[in-house]
C-alpha cells in the first residue's frame, strides 16, 4: 500500500486528492510540522530534503509534488488523470504544475519560509510584505492564459485540477481575495464540489 | 521544425543537449536578455511568463524547463532519454529535475535576480550573500544522496544529466568550487566529452 507523508496547509493536499480521484490504496501519514518533524532523523531517513510530500511505494520513495501526481496519474491510467500518450499534452498539463511548483509555491513561501533566503530579518520582513504582490500577478497570470475551464486544460479534469485548488487555497492566509481571480475562483468551488476532494477534507478534518 | 527560444547561461542550455542527444530537428532562436527582449510583446505573445526556454512545435508552444525535458524524452523515444514506461523511475527522473528547477535554480535566482521577491536593496544584498551558501547545500545533497553514477540515474543517461550540467555549470559563477562535490565535478567533466555536449557549446560560441 502507498503511504502518503504529509501536513494539513502543504502541498501534499494536491498528492492526498490525486491518490482519492484515482481510487488508489494509500496510508496518509502526518509530518507533524509544529514539531519540526520533517527535520527528525527519521522523517531525513524517508526525504533527506525534509520536505513534504514524500510518497512511499513498494519500489521506494518519491518526492517532490510534480513528480508525484504524474505518478499517481501513470500508475492509475484508468483514473485518466493526465494526457498520458499525448507528449505535447502532457508537457501542457507538466509546464502547468511546474509554474505552480517553482514559481508560485515559491512566491507564496517568501511570506513565511523567508529565513531559507536571508538571514537578516529586515530582509525576510521584506520579502513577507512583496509576496502576496508576488502571489497576485501569477493568479493574474493562471486567470488570463492558463486556466481553460471548466478545468485546467479544457474539459479534461487532470493532475493540474487538485495541485491548483491546493495552491489558490493559500491565498486567504495570504490576504488575497481568491474573487479577484473569477475563473480560479469558479474552479476553486467546483472543486470543492467533487466526491473525492470531499473525502479528503473530512478524512483531514477528522 | 521544433524552436527553441533560449539564450546562454539560462536554464535553455539543459533543453538544448536534449534536444541534440535526441537528433531532433530544431532552430536555436535567441532571446536576449541582455537588452530585456524577454519583456517585449513579441516574445510575450510567445511565453507571457518572459522566461527561456520556451518551445514552439506545430501544435504550439510549450515552457517550463522540466516539462521541456519529458517532452524531448517522449517525442524521441528511440533516443532513450528517459524509463517512459517505468512510472516509479520516471518519477525519480522528474523529481530530480524538479528539485533542480523549484529549489536549486531558485536559490541560484536569489544571487542575481533577488528582486523578484524584494524592494529593498539591503535585502537584495543579503539574498545574494546567502545564496551560494544555500546553492553549496543543496550540491551537497545532490552529492550525498542523488547522484548514482556515472549518471544521475546510474547505467542510463537520461534527461536528468543535462539539467545537472546545467545547474552545475553555474557553481563558479556563484563563487562554488565544483570540486567540493567530486561526483558532481566527475559528472560535469564527463558530460563534457559527450559528442551532443561538445556540439551545443560550440553552437553557441560561433
């Protein structure tokens, strides 16, 4: 059985959905972060970059949130989760997560995470107020070319579909308002709608 | 004929091996940075995020260094570039280039690029004196743990080699000593003498 390493606030949201959209037989795993769990010895055992999601197959471990849900969709391809066949499809639907994965995520991580990029704290004070300015202009982005409808890419709900309804999910604790962004907002909510995301909040918020 | 939109000294460099060890067709079409033609509307109308590399193929255009990667490996299976059919090692294909693009290359991006993510020039100065260090750390694990040899993967090149190329290519500029890490140095050397290696540097030093 896969077991899912992983915290509630985190991306491993986006891995949990995908692993319940695909009808896969997994464990979740909390990485307590409060505790800094991810540093323990044994959580560096499982991912040396204490980070999560850390994804525990019968082969090894996987890591890093892209790599993960074309995983989930490769090893569950009844569950259609991705344009598996189709290169230049694929590539649009990986180039969509990739953005969300190195250039929002990590715009987003300067509002709490800045310590990783600078030590004085003038700086980090900085990059805490930059970011939600940062976070904003790559919705923008998302709003006016990325984001097709009803889904991600089209008509076909893929891997694109849980990563960004995790990631437009933090935009409240970065005081922006998801309204500014209609289509993302109209994405957000009908994600909010599907059995398997219903599934996922409860079995977190149990 | 595929084109690739790219210009020295950026990320475009790993898709371009690609794309030479794949005996693609493909145009190298420059994008210089140098006078900012990465923000004027004609390459916006290519790749609204302004960044290289971006690929134009007949059904479009296509962006995001790692996605660029799995795709090169796709479209020319014969080249075997990646375990196309082998979810768990692709995953680990993936997750090391994703590691490279959303955590080294960003780090990297904070020694010369600190104002994506900050206003204030003391801040800017503090992100470009911590970033080699971050660089250096994350080399380190790359040496520990992700380098099997002689190839990222071990026995099979695949994409991961000239992404590592890449990233490693831009340690002297951030003051690191390539030889703190004797695999990665031992890695750089040997892409090198490859053949589509030496053809690219040449490619782009005419």
């Amino acid at each position: 059985m896969l077991k899912l390493y992983s915290f509630p606030g985190t991306v491993s949201l986006a891995v949990h959905i995908a692993l319940e959209e695909a009808g896969a037989d997994y464990e979740l795993v909390p990485v307590d972060f409060l505790t800094n769990a991810q540093r323990s010895p044994e959580y560096l055992a499982i991912n040396p970059k204490s980070r999560v999601p850390a994804l525990v197959t019968e082969r090894g471990v996987l890591t890093e949130a892209p790599a993960l849900m074309t995983y989930v969709a490769q090893s569950f391809p009844q569950a259609g989760l991705a344009p598996l066949d189709d290169p230049f499809a694929l590539a649009q639907v990986q180039a969509f997560n990739t953005y969300l994965c190195a250039t929002v995520h990590v715009a987003a991580a300067h509002r709490h995470r800045g310590y990783r990029w600078a030590d004085d704290p003038a700086a980090i004070a900085d990059m805490r107020r930059k970011a939600p300015l940062n976070v904003a202009e790559h919705f923008e982005l998302i709003e006016a070319e990325y984001l097709a409808g009803p889904w991600v890419m089209g008509q076909a709900y893929t891997i694109c579909d849980p990563y960004l309804y995790t990631v437009a999910g933090w935009l409240k604790r970065d005081g922006i308002e998801i309204d500014r962004f209609p289509k993302v907002a109209a994405h957000f909510a009908r994600m909010g709608e599907r059995p398997a995301v219903r599934k996922v909040l409860a079995q977190l918020a149990a």
